[in-house]
C-alpha cells in the first residue's frame, strides 16, 4: 500500500494552533516521537509549560495541533525565518511532525502540512522544508506524496548524546 493511500480517512479533523491547554497531549505525541532515543524525551510537565508558552509567543512560530473528536491526534511546528537571500524571501522549517498512532492513515499529517505550507506561502517563503531521519522511508514517501522532494543531504549536530 502506499504511504499517501488512506486507510480510514477523517473528514471532521480540527487544525489549529496549540494553547496550554494541549500541554499533556503535546507532552505525550512527543514521546512517542522520541521513540528510544532518550536525549529526544520531550522537558517534564512544569518546566515544558513555560517552553509552550515561549512558543506560543513567538509571533513566526507556528505550533498546529490537529484534533479528531476533541482528541489531540497529531502535531507540527514551523518556523518562519527572516533571509537576506532570496530576494529577502523568508524561509520555513518544519519540525516535530507526529501524528497519533491509533490516527495514522488517515489524512491527518497531510492536513497539518497543508496548512503549514499555506501559512508559509501567505507569508511570502521561498521554501519550506524539513529534515527527515534516513531511516524513515514510510515518512518519505508520505513526504513525497505531498509535493515535497528530496533535494540535499541533511547534516546535524547534536550536543546532548
């Protein structure tokens, strides 16, 4: 099956920006996307609380929360970021996608994406983009399925492992 064929699509999927309130959930979609890399473990509630409202404060951050019957289901954060090249077109970056598992299959990250790249768009961006470990194929092809193509070799530097 390919990874853009939906299993059970949703149609009453609620996209919006994160508050507070989507602490816990937040919280719980990120250690799920941690896996087992422990330096990956999402801040601890009452320190992750300041940091979310940080966020939120940050008038080119765009955290989406995507709800399916008032659950949060999925997550994905952008940040648009001011360029000298370009014709001084910012630039976007995605990170933090995670849907769910009991959700996946179902249109969900393609409606958070969707709404990211039409922000980013409606904000004047030369590109969006977004770093994906080689590992996940089945996240490439979805990637893929969604307009986005595979450009440039991705390098990282982590100071915490």
């Amino acid at each position: 099956m390919r990874a853009d064929t939906l299993d059970s699509p949703v149609t009453a999927v609620i996209v919006r920006r994160a508050s507070p309130s989507d602490l816990d959930a937040l919280l719980s979609l990120y250690r799920t996307l941690a896996g087992e890399k422990r330096s990956a473990l999402p801040a601890d509630a009452p320190h992750a609380l300041g940091i979310l409202r940080e966020i939120l404060s940050q008038p080119s951050r765009h955290l989406l929360v995507a709800e399916v019957d008032g659950e949060l289901a999925g997550t994905a954060d952008m940040l648009i970021v001011s360029n000298l090249t370009h014709h001084g077109m910012p630039w976007a970056i995605v990170e933090n996608v995670i849907v769910a598992e009991q959700h996946r299959r179902r249109g969900i990250a393609r409606r958070l994406l969707e709404s990211l790249s039409e922000t980013a768009r409606s904000a004047g961006c030369c590109k969006l983009e977004l770093i994906s470990g080689k590992h996940r194929t089945g996240a490439h092809a979805f990637y893929r399925s969604v307009g986005m193509e595979a450009v440039a070799e991705g390098f990282k530097l982590y100071y915490d492992e």
